[in-house]
C-alpha cells in the first residue's frame, strides 16, 4: 500500500515538473517569436512530445514482455537441469 502511495506520488510531482517545464517553454516562445510562429513551434514540440511519449509506452512494453519471457525461459530451463538431475540419480 505504501509502495503504491509513493509511486502515485512520484508520478504527480513527474507531471507536475512536466507541467513547469511546458509553462516556462511557453512562456519563452512567447517571448521570443510572433504569435503565429509561436503556434507553429508550439503545435511541432507538442506533437514531438507525443511522439515521445508513445514511443516511451512501446519500448516499456516491450521490455515487460521481454523480462516476462526471460523469467520464463530461466524457469523453463531450471525446471529441465532439476529433471536431469533426478534423472542422474535413478540411473
């Protein structure tokens, strides 16, 4: 249950540092550029970070699978040396 607290709260200070840096990026564009360049670069960082963040959501998952299947094969192959070695000791 606590784990669960602190990752809940780990996640809510992440997105709120995400949420920080996106208010001072827009504030720096705006700053910087004239309204219409601004939405432009606006739109393409946005559409950048989406980008990011799927590409983040695949590769965690797949490296999920990919740890689930090598749990698998270690037990698998655990599973057959412990057979062998029962085998080994009728013979």
């Amino acid at each position: 249950m606590n784990s669960k607290i602190r990752n809940a709260t780990d996640n809510w200070h992440e997105e709120q540092m995400k949420v920080e840096k996106l208010s001072k990026l827009v504030q720096e564009l705006r700053s910087n550029l004239p309204e219409q360049s601004f939405q432009a670069r606006l739109i393409e960082l946005t559409k950048q970070n989406s980008i990011l963040d799927i590409n983040l959501l695949r590769l965690t998952r797949k490296y999920q699978t990919l740890a689930e299947q090598e749990d698998l094969l270690r037990r698998e192959y655990h599973n057959r040396e412990a057979d062998l070695g029962e085998k080994d000791r009728f013979v």
